[in-house]
C-alpha cells in the first residue's frame, strides 16, 4: 500500500490491520507508519524510480499479493521537474505507481484486487474548482513544454496536472481490468477530505488555503471526512463485495459510497490502451 501515513490512508490501513490483513506500506519515512498496525514498513520514495524498484523487488520476496492499493499522491503549485526529469506530479501519481504496478503484476494472487485513487476531477462534467483534464496524451503529461494546451498560469497548470494524473489512474485500472480479467481492479474517487496533506508539496499558506476554501465551493455530496472515505477504501480492498470489480469506478456521494461512470475520456477504450502503452514506453516496458 503507498499513501497510509496520513488522511484517509492511513485510516484505511488502520482499519485493514484491526481487521488482521497483513500489511506491506510503502513511504518515504518508514518510520511514519504505526508501530501499533503491525504491518511491514519499507522506504519508497516515489519520486525516485530506483526506490520504486527496491520497493517492488523486497515485496515480491513476501507472499503472494492479495490488493495492491495504489494511494499515494501530490499536488503542487506549480509545474515541477521531478527527479526522473517528467512533471513531477504526473511522475508521482501515475508513472511511479504504473512502473510499481509493473513490477508486482507476476507476483499478485489469483484475483487480487487493485485499487488506484483517482479523483471527480478528472471529469469536467463534476465542474470542481480544479482545472480538468484537457487531454490522456503521457508524452504532454511528462513534458508539458511540448504541450499546445496548456494553460497560460501556475496555478491553471499545476491544478491540471493533479486531474490529469487522476484521469490515467483511472484509465490504468480500466485497462488493467482488460488486461488481466483474472485481477479486480478499479479505481477510487475518496470525495473532498481536508488537511490530508495532498498539497504539501505547496508550502503551508498554499496548503491550508486549499483546504479552507475548495470546501466552500463543492457540491455538499462530494465532501468527506478522513473516516468516511478510510472507511470506504478498506472496504474497496477487502470487503467481499467489491472482490468482482472490473474496472468499476467507484466514488463517495455523501453518504455513500457508488459506482459510476467516470468521465467519458476514461470511458474510451482506446485512450486507455494508448495511454498505458505510452506509459510503459516512458518507462522503457514492453507493453
């Protein structure tokens, strides 16, 4: 699991560990992690794609992988050169996570479920405060300089960014799911949850405005609390019910948690193909 050292995550992994799942979390500071989970804490720095490796190769010596829940995410202020030289957020939430999704592929159970963390920004149809995805393309995505789409501000530019990673997660566990039938994949949209330390990378005033204003300007059925969505992503990786998913795209709409359509450019087939395949060339992968 990456993401569980903060917000819904690790509400999610504190559930699944008192629930006696064995735990395997990825984080830049294993020491983060709760001692009390029980679970095995191992450096990953997604933002380096030798550690992402290092990571696959220790969890691959374990059992085999029953969920692999794909959490982790950043959003920053402004377009960033990440260290592997792509834009750094679409590096961190959908390249790290595909190249680690790559390297566990051999090593999941018979029907192991997959879950990735999206988010309703990827649709323009949810109309939230964050600029929406204009396009799937990974080669503008990882080098946005050769993009004639892209927004003219930081801000526009940087908040396009995290929607845009958001969509590929979502069409990565589309295209998984067509992939690999014998694997439950799907993806996870948690809703609006405040100071989960998504926009660390901004800087603190950043940071809180975000989390102080954006919940002034969404839908009141797209707000949720640390709990509410923890809640629902341990169920997503463990809950008997969601053990068929095929990649289902669920959301929370306050109270509950639903499956629905995602946008349409997640619903296009061959979008999802291309992109997974361009993700793959970006990472040296057959295919």
């Amino acid at each position: 699991m990456t993401g569980a050292t903060s917000g819904f995550g690790a509400n999610a992994a504190e559930r699944l560990a008192a629930s006696g799942h064995k735990l395997t979390i990825g984080a830049r500071r294993p020491a983060a992690v709760d001692a009390a989970w029980g679970a095995e804490a191992l450096p990953l720095d997604l933002d380096d794609f030798a550690s992402v490796d290092r990571f696959a190769e220790a969890v691959a010596k374990g059992p085999a992988i029953e969920a692999l829940v794909l959490n982790a995410g950043l959003q920053t202020s402004k377009l960033e050169v990440g260290a592997e030289g792509f834009e750094r957020t679409f590096a961190v939430n959908q390249l790290a996570h595909f190249r680690l999704l790559h390297r566990l592929l051999p090593h999941l159970a018979t029907g192991a479920r997959v879950i990735l963390t999206g988010s309703g920004t990827h649709d323009p149809e949810e109309k939230t405060p964050v600029t929406p995805p204009a396009h799937a393309n990974a080669g503008w995505l990882a080098y946005p300089d050769r993009d004639p789409t892209l927004p003219k501000t930081d801000r526009a530019q940087a908040f396009r960014a995290y929607s845009s990673s958001k969509l590929a997660n979502i069409m990565t566990a589309r295209e998984l799911a067509r992939r690999r039938p014998d694997l439950a994949a799907m993806s996870f949209d948690p809703g609006y949850v405040p100071w989960t330390g998504l926009a660390r990378s901004s800087g603190k005033i950043v940071s809180s405005l975000v989390s102080l204003i954006l919940p002034l300007t969404m839908k009141r059925d797209r707000k949720s609390t640390v709990a509410q969505s923890g809640e629902y992503l341990a169920a997503l990786a463990a809950a008997p019910a969601h053990a068929a998913a095929q990649g289902d795209y669920w959301s929370v709409r306050n109270p509950a948690l639903v499956r629905i359509e995602p946008s349409a450019l997640a619903r296009d087939d061959a979008a999802c193909a291309k992109l997974w395949e361009d993700c793959a060339g970006l990472m040296g992968f057959k295919p």
